[in-house]
C-alpha cells in the first residue's frame, strides 16, 4: 500500500521500538495516516525530546488547526527545542486558531510568548501582526522587544509608526536599543 494507509502506518509504528524512534514518529506525521494521531498524542510524553518535538511537528502537519490545543500545551515542555518546535506549529496553523493560539498565549511565560511572537513574524502573514499588537505592552522587556521584531517582519498595514510609538514609551536601556535597530533596519528596507 501507499503512504497514509493502515498497513504503511502499522509498518512505521514497528520502527517505534527502534533507534530511529525520532525519525519514526516524523514519518507516521508525513504519511497523512490518520490513525497515527493517537501514536502521536501518545509520544509528546516521550522521554527523549526528539522524540517530543518530531511528535508535535508531525501532529501539526497531520492534524492542521486541531493540533493547536496538544501544541498549545507542548508549550510547557521543559525542553527549549520542543518548545520552538511548538510555537512554529502555533503560527503555521492559520486563522482559523488565531483566537485560540491569543488566548492560551496570554497564560504562558514570557520565554514562550517570546517563541510564539517570533515564530508568527516569521510566519509574515499580516494577520498574525494583530495578535502580536498586545505584546508591545507586555510587562516583560523581552517580550516587547519580539513583539517589535517581529512586526517589522511582517510589515503591510502594520507601519513603522506602531513601531516607533513603541520604542518611544521603552523604558529598558537593552529593549530600546533592539528596538531601536529593528526600525531602523525597517526604514532601509
């Protein structure tokens, strides 16, 4: 059989038990077979981190929005690279989770609202820029700093004016400075 059937899903569950067990868990996401959703739920528990992050990477390519709520909370994982992997998968899912990627984003720590601010500016879809918009007012300097960042990035309807307004009301000497270089690197685009 071809990728996404029970029998090529089967066939990479067997590789689980394996030392390739990261790149297993990667290809049951790739092979679009459905029944390997609950594998996957299964292995963002797992021990390795590669294996966590591989899981959350590969349920966001299977599932789409509905991988917003397991990669929501992925967004507590001890390890720095699950979380990346995490807050990429947050802002590749599109509008349809905007409101609940904003709201889960709000309860997190500012090291994770700093990956997800970036993640969506990277992203470059404007519409991600309106839930970066809060951030500029977060209580956390770093958390300002990306939020600025990554509005440059996307840039559209989101002018450089939002973004000197910011650097304006800065209060931390390191934020400012950041900011300050981001729009200037802005006004050379």
């Amino acid at each position: 059989g071809g990728l996404g059937t029970r029998a090529a899903t089967d066939s990479l569950l067997r590789l689980l038990d394996g030392p390739e067990r990261d790149l297993a868990v990667q290809a049951s996401g790739a092979s679009g077979g459905a029944s390997a959703a609950p594998l996957l739920r299964h292995l963002l528990h797992d021990p390795p981190p590669a294996v966590r992050r591989r899981a959350v990477v590969a349920l966001g390519a299977l599932l789409g929005p509905a991988a917003a709520d397991p990669a929501m909370a992925m967004m507590s994982d001890p390890d720095h690279g699950v979380r990346s992997a995490s807050a990429g998968v947050l802002a590749s899912l599109g509008p349809d989770t905007r409101g609940t990627v904003a709201a889960g984003m709000a309860e997190m720590p500012p090291a994770s609202q700093v990956l997800i601010v970036r993640a969506l500016g990277r992203s470059g879809d404007e519409g991600a820029g309106v839930m970066i918009l809060p951030f500029l007012e977060s209580e956390d300097w770093a958390v300002r700093a990306a939020a600025v960042s990554s509005l440059s990035l996307i840039g559209g309807t989101l002018k450089v004016d939002v973004l000197e307004r910011a650097v304006a009301r800065e209060t931390h000497p390191l934020a400012r400075s950041l900011m300050s270089h981001t729009i200037e690197q802005s006004h050379a685009r």
